[in-house]
C-alpha cells in the first residue's frame, strides 16, 4: 500500500517498514480538470490540500 495511506498505523506503531530497499518507483499524480472552468474554493482546496500531504 502507499505510505500515505497507512502512514497513521506505521507511527502508532501498529504496522513495520519490510524490505524498504525494494519499494516501487515513484509516479506522479495529476489534477485534470476542465479547461474552460474556473476552479471552486472547494476544487482549489482539495488540490492544495493533496499538494500539501503528498509532499515529500
């Protein structure tokens, strides 16, 4: 599973790193949107808010 999604569970200590040195590559992650729409406070948030947990 990605870090991101278990990363509560491996500081609680409920879940252990194994074979960290065979990980799987890193891929990016995209926000499509329409292009002839202005982005809602609510679609500028989420964005902002998965830019923000997905930073390394």
């Amino acid at each position: 599973m990605p870090t991101w999604m278990v990363e509560n569970q491996k500081d609680a200590k409920n879940l252990q790193v194994v074979l960290p040195k065979l990980a799987p590559p890193e891929s990016p992650i995209y926000a499509v949107m329409p292009y002839y729409k202005e982005l809602g406070l609510k679609q500028r948030a989420m964005i902002e808010f998965l830019k923000e947990k997905l930073k390394k």
